[in-house]
C-alpha cells in the first residue's frame, strides 16, 4: 500500500510545487511592473522613496480590499524594492504567541513580515504584536507560578505587511498601529488586458488583442482571476485550437467553463436566480440564500457579493438582498413593474450592462 502511495505523493507535491513556480514567474517583481492600482502605487513609491532616503525600514503597512487583487503581490515588489528579505506567513497559522516570538527572534534588520489574513490573528498573539510593532520589542514570560519572570527582548528595526479581506474583523488597536492603510479596488478591464497579456507572453502562448480583451472582460476586474482564466483557455487552445488564443478561441474555452460575459459563474447565477425566482427578486436573508442553493454563507457574502454589488445586480437592504433590474436583464427574466419602478445606484460597467 505504501509503495502506491509514495508515487502519488511525489506527483501531487510536483504538480504543487510546478504551479508555484508560475505563480512566481506571472508575479511582478517590481512597482513600474506592476499594472493597475495607479494611486496606490503612487502613494507607494513615495514612501519607499522616503524610507530610502532616511535609511530607515518602511512603516507598517496594511493592505485591504477583494481577494485577488495583488496584496500578496504587493508586499513581494516591496521587499524587492528595499532590497530586504521578507518572511510569509498567515494568521490562522500562528496558534501561540510562541509561534509568532519565534518569527519576530529571527527576522534581521530591514526585513519584512507578511502576514496574510492578519484579522485571524489570535487575541493573546496580537498583545505580543503591539509592542513588537510599536517599540520594537518582545515581552516574554519566563516561568510560570510565583517565580514567572518578565524578560524584554529588543528586536531590530523591521516592517510587518498585513493583508485582509475582511478590514471590519480587524481589531482596532491592531489597525491603528498600521502607519500607512491602502485599499485595493477591482480593476479597470484595460489594465486586466495589460496583465493578461503579459501573462501569455511569460507563459510563451500567444494571444491577438481580441482575446486578451475577452478574457480581461470575463475576470470580474480580478488579476487572479484573469491569470486563472488564461491557463484555462490557454489548456483549450492546446488540445482544440491551433495554439493560439484568439476572440474565438477565447470565448469557446470560457462558455465550456460556464462564464459568461460579464465574468458571472455557475455560483454567481445560482444566488441570482434563487433571489428572483425563489424569493420574487427580496428581499431576502443572507443565510436564507445560502441553505436555498446548498452553499456556505461566507462563501456568498465574501466571493459572490462583492462582484455582484459592483456590477449593480445586487442590493443590500435592511430586510435583506435584492435582485436589481439589471441581474433580471442579464438573465433574460421578465422584470415586474415593481422592481422597475424601485430605483437602483449604477454598478461597475452600467453603461456596458444598459447596453
């Protein structure tokens, strides 16, 4: 039984460790390479300009926005930017505050530590991180009963990266020690268009500006997404295509994969069609949409919502989500008079979507 399962091990560790290796080698390595984001990276290069020129570590910084977005990207372009080494690391994965010592004992000057989902960083780990953060020290407790000690321990002079999906989780003290916040937002389609082909280039497929266009359109403003959807087409070209992602091409791969054209999922429709036939359009609960269709109420609020607010095919009311005249529209259902007549805020891409 072990020799069939060592084989499969090996495969499965390969297959991890070939997809790593791309995420890398599609992930900028520097600001001017990184597309998108404008603003912030504006704010960005002015505070590493600034740290540079004191010869000094840069502040805390805390990046918040969708998954999907390049946080994880940014906080890599940083440390190359500083010329420093960077620790990764995740909150769920720090238990103890014994966990987190040990990380902050051998980080050097300069270095930086990026921790992702910092907002599920435990309560006991984020009182050993307030004077790591502040001061620059770490508070141990040597001992236990009557003879415990208090030992402080100075670090050196270092960043910590956070990166969150979920800002209102994040406690505030946690928060306040972050000297410099950025939000990420979806991305405009002409800047998708730029990563994805650049990510053909890297990835030695070649894409005509029509089918980098398709895909960009399809990924719902999310690089991740585009990059993801890239290796897909990029799988159908090789087997049914001539190799070549072309608009053709692209929007046969992407209808197998059921998305559509404005970057909605299987998941998407089904929580869609659930609020306009299930519930006549809302308002209805959150978790009375997830057990409608079977699926997970975080899953909805955090993968599904987000796209469909900015699109305009979603409202959240005090009573609960509502299906706009848009989402009928897109899904070719009849809208009753009452929803058309209930006004509704533009989402991203209207003018596409009133088309």
């Amino acid at each position: 039984m072990s020799d069939k399962a060592t084989p499969e091990r090996h495969i499965s560790a390969q297959k991890k460790s070939e997809d790593q290796g791309l995420d890398g080698l599609l992930r900028p390595q520097r600001l001017d390479d990184f597309t998108g984001q404008e603003k912030l990276k504006t704010n960005l290069s002015i505070l590493i300009e600034a740290a540079k020129g004191r010869q000094e570590p840069l502040d805390h910084i805390l990046f918040h926005g969708p998954p999907g977005l390049g946080k994880t990207t940014l906080a890599h372009v940083m440390a190359n930017e500083m010329n420093v080494n960077i620790r990764i690391t995740a909150g769920p994965a720090i238990e103890r505050a014994g966990d987190l010592a040990a990380i902050l004992t051998n980080l050097r000057a300069g270095d930086i530590l990026f921790i992702d989902e910092v907002h599920r960083l435990g309560r006991a780990v984020e009182e050993i991180l307030y004077p790591a953060m502040e001061d620059f020290v770490l508070d141990i407790v040597v001992g236990k009963g009557p003879g415990a000690k208090n030992v402080r321990l100075k670090l050196p002079r270092f960043t910590i990266i956070g990166a969150t999906t979920r800002l209102a989780l994040l406690t505030a003290p946690l928060r306040a020690r972050f000297g410099a916040q950025y939000r990420m937002d979806f991305y405009e389609i002409e800047a998708v268009e730029s990563i994805v082909t650049r990510g053909a280039r890297i990835l030695g497929v070649v894409v005509d500006p029509v089918g980098s266009a398709e895909i960009a359109r399809r990924s719902r403003g999310t690089p991740r997404v585009a990059l993801r959807l890239l290796r897909r087409v990029r799988d159908y070209v090789q087997v049914r295509a001539a190799g070549e992602i072309t608009g053709e091409t692209a929007v046969a791969a992407l209808d197998l994969l059921e998305i559509d054209e404005l970057g909605l999922d299987d998941l998407d429709r089904r929580v869609l069609r659930a609020i306009i036939e299930k519930f006549s359009g809302g308002p209805v609960g959150l978790e009375t949409i997830a057990a409608s269709i079977s699926e997970e109420a975080d899953t909805i609020m955090d993968v599904v919502e987000p796209y469909l607010l900015q699109l305009g095919f979603l409202e959240r009311t005090a009573r609960g989500r509502v299906a706009t005249p848009h989402a009928y529209r897109h899904l070719g259902v009849p809208v009753k008079a009452e929803v058309v007549d209930k006004p509704v805020q533009p989402g991203l891409f209207s003018e596409e979507i009133r088309d």
